[in-house]
C-alpha cells in the first residue's frame, strides 16, 4: 500500500511538472511551426479568386467540421502568440487539441460578415491553454485573424464576466453596441477564474477595424510587435 502511495505521489507530481511546460512551451513551440506552415500553404494555394464580398471585405468559405481555417495572432497574449483556428467548438476535435485549441461557434458570422464572429478557448485546461492570458488585453490592443485570403484586423474593446447559461454573448451584437448590417465584432469567450474551474466566463469582445489582402503581405503593425515573422512569406 505504501509503495502504491509513493508511486501515485510521484505520478501527481509529475503531472504537476509536466502539464505547465506542455501547455507553456509545447503547445506554444507547435503552434508557431503550425501557423507558419498554415500561412505558407495558403500563399502557395492563393486567394479565393471569387470571394463572398460584404461591403468590400472577403468572407471565407464555410469551414467543415473541425477543419482550420485561420490562425489567431494577439500580442498581447505573448510576443509570438499565434494559435490555430478550427470550425466548432468541439473538445475532443478542436478545443483539447494542441495543434488547434482555438474553436469557431458554428452559428455565428464568419470574418469578414457582418454580426459576431466568435470563438472558444481553455484558460487553463490540461492540454493546451489558448486564452490563458486573456486578462493581458487592454482597450486598443490588435488582434489579427490570417486565413487564406489575408489578415482581418481588430482591436479590443471590453471584457465582461457572465455566468455558463448567458449563451446571448454569441448573438450578433450582444453586449456592444452595434447596428445589424453596419457592424462587425468577434468575441472570445473562456472559462473564469483563471485557475480555480469555471463557475464563470471570461467574454472579451472586439471590434473589426479593417482588411489586408495577402497580396499586400502582413500588415506592418503586427510585424513591428512580433518582429520574428519578418522572415516569414506573405
């Protein structure tokens, strides 16, 4: 019995050690390779030569399920932040994943579309931890969303905490104001507090600011706050 108590001590520990580098080096590590291989791929394949246009801006096509469509850039989650974006919300095919982690609500907009385009993210799952470091967000701050046709840009607006059951922050316009037909917005939504399990979330929401072509390679803001994509191809 005791060895069996020393032996799940140790086990404990070990996941203590290890679940922190995985999710605060690992992860991180995999997702730089992988956006830079997923940016890479979509200059090779091109733009859509006929894209949806809402007033101007291009909007992807409809993912598949579990299919990743873009990547999310925030500096202010780390100087070289960048995280996979995947169609849905699923765990066990998006969310728990460490080459994703990031998950799009099927029902809401898509970049470019007017409304809400919203996703999910672990702030601190066992696996990987995409919006950890959400509360780093001030007002102004950009974020930037690549997908094949170019880079959609936004900047932060507010953060707000709300209990599991106020599903209204995926609606078009839930907390912000803004006028159907006229307005874009993305929100992320994550678990709070932090650390200690999910009796609340975490929405943090953001207003698009405007459309960089891939033609036009990465826009110039976000190569001076992570200057190691500088060497990276448009």
């Amino acid at each position: 019995m005791g060895e069996l108590l020393l032996l799940g001590g140790l086990g404990v520990l070990g996941y203590i050690v290890w679940q922190p580098w995985h999710t605060g080096v690992g992860v991180t590590a995999k997702q730089t390779e992988l956006s830079a291989a997923n940016s890479a791929r979509w200059a090779q394949e091109g733009a859509d030569p006929k894209p949806l246009m809402v007033d101007g801006v291009p909007v992807p096509k409809k993912p598949a399920a579990a299919e990743t469509f873009a990547t999310l850039y925030s500096p202010a989650f780390g100087t070289t932040y960048a995280n996979a974006i995947g169609e849905t919300t699923d765990w066990w095919t998006v969310l728990n994943l460490d080459e994703k982690g990031i998950g799009h609500y099927e029902q809401t907009q898509l970049p470019g579309e007017f409304g809400n385009f919203a996703l999910a993210g672990h702030r601190s799952g066992p696996l990987i931890n995409s919006f950890r470091e959400v509360m780093n967000l001030r007002v102004g701050d950009p974020l930037f969303i690549e997908t094949k046709d170019g880079w959609y840009i936004y900047r932060f607006r507010d953060i707000e905490y709300v209990l599991p059951n106020e599903t209204d922050v995926l609606n078009p316009f839930p907390r912000l104001e803004g006028e159907p037909g006229k307005d874009r917005i993305m929100t992320f939504t994550t678990c709070h507090p932090k650390l200690a399990g999910s009796d609340e979330r975490a929405i943090a929401y953001s207003v698009f600011e405007g459309f960089q072509p891939r033609s036009e390679g990465i826009p110039d803001e976000l190569l001076k706050l992570n200057p190691s994509l500088k060497g990276a191809k448009s």
